[in-house]
C-alpha cells in the first residue's frame, strides 16, 4: 500500500495539463440557458456530455422544455429494433415502446423522466457528477464527442485501505498504468477523487474481440469496483459497476468459467462467427469469457467501441 501512496502523492496536475488530451480551463456552457461555466472557478452538474448550471438543474419546468416524446407503441420490434437505451437504467427501447429523447440525445424511459405527479424526475440528472469548485479536476479531450471531467482532488490525507484478499494483487506497476490511462479516458462516471483507485487486475486482450478489459477498486470502504475497457483505439471507458466489493464477490462468486478445452471451442466458434461478419450472442460472448472483467462487461452490455 506505500507503493500506492507514493504513486498517488506524487501525482502533479500541472504535468498532465501540458498533454494535448488536458485543457485546465477550459469553458463549458450550460445546456439549457447557454451560461458560460469555466472550469475550476464555477460550479455545475456533468451528466454525461450535458452540463447544468445549479439554477436550470433545479428546474423542471425548464429542463422538460427540451424534451421531446418518441412514440413507438404501434410499431412492432420487427419494425423498429431495440437499438435504444435509456441512459439511466439501461432498458432497450425500440418498437413497442414510448419513451423521452433529452436535450436532443439522452434517450431516457418513462419510468426515469416522470415523477409520480407525471412532471420532470430532475433526479435524473444526480446520474451525473457535481464539478465544485471545492475540488481539482482535469478536463480530458480524447475524443471531440466526449469530454471528461475528472476530480483529482488532493488525497495526501487519504488513508488507503482495501479487503485483505486482495493486497496481494495490487502492485507498483498496475498503481501507475491506471495513471497513464487517464489521458485516454472517454468516460468516467465517479465524483470523488480518481486518485483513490487502482488497478486490480491487469488490463487483457479478449480472444474473440478487439478490445482490453480489467477492474479497478477504490481504496476506501466500501471498496466500489470499475469496469475498465480499452477499445482498438486505445479509447478508455470507466464504469462503477459495484458498489462495494461485497457485491463484486457476490458475483464473482457465482460465475463458472468454462474449462481450459470448452473456452477453447467457444472462443473459435466467437471469432468464426465475427470474422463472417455474423452477430454474435450475448449469450456466446459470455460463455466465450476467459476473466470476469470480460464476462461482466458483456452481462451488463458496456459496450468495447467508442468510437
């Protein structure tokens, strides 16, 4: 745990805004009324690639202006796919459906936009982050479709802690690597310090597919667990997927990979079918998993292009 210390005490925001991928004050602009807010000197709500300022976040009637109803009741799956998917909690949307398109983008169902009086969930948007000038953040540019916000407040006075099971996995060489990858993030969806983290598995390459997957744990009860993935591009995306690492073992505990010669057979039968151009199952892709950073991120549909 020193080694991680070290490694996290030492970070210096100055060295990392001179990479192209950083802009230290750079402007945003609240997606409902348009007011300029700057990075490090205003405060605002991130969800997403949307920004609030604190007066318009906290006003239904003007956040339900920008939305727009998409029905699709009378029209069949076989009509209009599933190719949606409410950004909140994940459901697919498509034919048989009716659901709210937000701020132009954010396809959301109806569950999550209405509240029990039918107006604007304005919780919604505590999906995303608060940027307060409480605290640091860089602003990272990996690609112009998404912007990340990343809190790299100060954690000298951090006391790191992690399960004993696991301090065995943690090395000096994952601390720094997770590190390296934040110039590559396009997403990102925690609010407190990215210094708190590191690797707990190495990032590896799935057999079928061209993408690099591993977890993360956050060095503070009570231990939430991310989703890395890589995509061909080297485009990193961070996904909290347990709250604690109670759940992650919970099921962890309850996948059973298939065996050395079974994989084998699964994995040939993944990369046939894609370099055939064929779909595969989300069923096959699972099945087809060597690592359980690989089987959750299919289970949860992730997604390994971003593209």
């Amino acid at each position: 745990m020193e080694e991680l210390k070290t490694s996290r005490k030492t970070f210096n925001v100055a060295d990392h805004e001179e990479s192209d991928n950083y802009y230290d004050d750079e402007c945003e602009t609240c997606t409902v009324c348009a007011k300029d807010l700057i990075l490090n000197k205003d405060s605002w709500y991130q969800c997403e690639n949307w920004s609030f300022c604190s007066d318009c976040k906290d006003n239904s009637d003007k956040l339900f202006n920008k939305v727009t109803l998409i029905d699709r009741l009378s029209l069949t799956v076989e009509q209009t796919p599933l190719l949606w998917k409410c950004f909140k909690c994940k459901t697919k949307l498509g034919g048989s459906c009716k659901w709210y398109l937000l701020f132009n983008d954010m396809d959301v169902c109806e569950q999550c936009m209405l509240n029990e009086d039918k107006t604007f969930n304005s919780n919604l948007l505590n999906h995303g982050i608060h940027v307060s000038t409480n605290n640091t953040y860089l602003q990272i540019n990996r690609t112009y479709e998404s912007r990340v916000l990343l809190n790299v407040n100060d954690i000298n006075n951090h006391e790191f802690t992690v399960p004993n099971e696991v301090i065995g996995l943690l090395t000096k060489e994952k601390h720094n690597y997770l590190i390296d990858l934040i110039s590559e993030l396009i997403k990102c969806n925690i609010d407190d310090s990215f210094l708190k983290w590191t690797l707990l598995t190495n990032l590896e390459g799935i057999s079928f597919y061209s993408a690099d997957t591993c977890l993360a744990i956050k060095c503070e009860h009570p231990y939430p667990i991310a989703s890395l993935c890589a995509d061909d591009h080297g485009r990193v995306s961070f996904d909290v997927i347990y709250d604690s690492y109670k759940d992650y073992c919970k099921e962890k505990n309850a996948w059973t990979p298939l065996n050395e010669l079974e994989l084998a057979e699964q994995t040939h039968k993944n990369s046939t079918k894609l370099h055939a151009g064929c779909e595969v199952s989300d069923e096959d892709c699972m099945k087809g998993s060597k690592s359980f950073s690989e089987y959750i991120r299919f289970k949860r549909d992730l997604g390994f292009y971003f593209g």
